[in-house]
C-alpha cells in the first residue's frame, strides 16, 4: 500500500510542473538553448509564467544579434497590469486578487514571472 501510495504522489507530482527553454542560434549558426525554467502547482497560471519568461529572454536574444527559434515569442505583449492599490507588485498581493478573481490566470503569471525576474526592481 505504501508503494502504491507513493508512486501515486510522484505521479501527482510530476504532473503539476511547467517547463520551458529558449532555443535560439547565435550570428555564427551556433544552435544554444537558454532560459530553462520551471513552475509548478498551479499549471493554468504556470504556463503564463513560463511564457513570459521565455519571451523576455528571447526579447534579450534578440537584442544581442541571436535570431530565435520560436519567433513567436518576439509578438507576445509583456506589460503586466498597474497594480489596483498604488504600490508596487508583491507575491502576496498578487495571490490574494488572484483568488478573489481579480487577477486572470495570465494576469497571474506574468506578474509572478515578472516579479521572479526582479523587473520590480528596474
């Protein structure tokens, strides 16, 4: 039953994680993969972090002459909403209008992946 129980919760587990690279080719035709991420729990809000991050980083790429696989990820508008109290964006803030469905799911993500990313700071 143990057994059982426990191959169960890594299956579980295993299911609940997001993951996403960026893929890209340097000027000399040099394939390289970047920006391997991973989020997990929560995949409808997941998928919006991994999103956000892989196209910031391929924004970046981009920047210093690399041509990305998935261009893509160049169209996606990273601008993430002002936050409804004035301050700054905080983890718990963004949980809380989330769960009171003041947040979407994409809304969510990207303020999380921004928030990962430290572009708070900037």
């Amino acid at each position: 039953m143990r057994l059982f129980f426990s191959l169960s919760l890594v299956l579980v587990l295993a299911s609940c994680e997001t993951r996403g690279k960026l893929e890209y080719i340097t000027s000399d035709g040099e394939h390289k993969i970047a920006c391997e991420t991973e989020y997990t729990w929560e995949p409808s809000v997941d998928k919006y972090a991994v999103e956000y991050i892989l196209s910031y980083c391929a924004k970046n790429a981009v920047k210093k002459g690399h041509r990305v696989v998935n261009e893509s990820l160049l169209k996606i508008d990273l601008s993430i909403p002002l936050s409804p109290n004035g301050n700054s964006w905080t983890f718990d803030y963004a949980k809380e209008l989330h769960k009171n469905k003041r947040l979407s799911d994409k809304e969510y993500g990207y303020i999380i992946a921004y928030l990962d990313l430290g572009l708070n700071k900037s």
